[in-house]
C-alpha cells in the first residue's frame, strides 16, 4: 500500500505566531513549564517580525495572540504558589544532603 503523504503548507509568520502562541496555552494548561517557556523563546523573533510594524496590519492576530497570552499568564501566576512550594522542598533536601555530607566527612576523618 503507497500512502502519498502530503506535506504540511508553510505557515505564514503570522500563522506561525499564532499556532505557538496556542501550543503555549496548552503546555501551562498542562502545567509543562519547561516546554512552555523553550516555546516562548522559539516565538519570540516571530513575534518581533510580525509586529515590529505596529499592529495594524494584524489588529485580530494581535488582540486573540494578547488573549491567549492573558490566559498563559493567569495559568502561570495560578502555579507559582505550587511551585515555590515545591522549589523550597528542593532547598531544604539539598541544605539537609549537605549537612549530611559535611556529618559524614567530619566523622570518616581518622
């Protein structure tokens, strides 16, 4: 069986734009932080290009990219208690490991 496959159109930069800036919202609706903000990167330049102008040749783009980035925003800010939470967790462990450590190496001395 051959299965022609057809190749995906070249987005525009504006297309593109709004596809990552949509892909985005999904990653912080999932609570993936690190593909949200590798993503946030990669839209960056895009963005810059798309909108360097000003936004009059793009008003919808610029007001659905703004919307959805409202919503990032919110779901983010939403986090931050969690994830402070779970960073203080991160600190102690690593203050708890180095006092064990420094323990261990004053008592293994001869």
């Amino acid at each position: 069986m051959n299965a022609v496959m057809e190749k995906e159109p070249k987005l525009s930069l504006p297309e593109q734009l709004l596809k990552m800036t949509r892909k985005m919202f999904e990653h912080a609706s999932a609570e993936d932080w690190d593909e949200l903000t590798a993503l946030e990167r990669t839209r960056l330049p895009i963005f810059h290009k798309v909108f360097d102008g000003g936004i009059s040749e793009n008003v919808e783009l610029a007001r659905e990219v703004l919307s959805l980035d409202e919503n990032t925003k919110s779901l983010a800010q939403a986090a931050m208690p969690a994830m402070q939470q779970d960073i203080l967790k991160l600190q102690k462990s690593g203050q708890a490991n180095n006092a064990y450590q420094t323990i261990q190496n004053i008592t293994s001395k001869p």
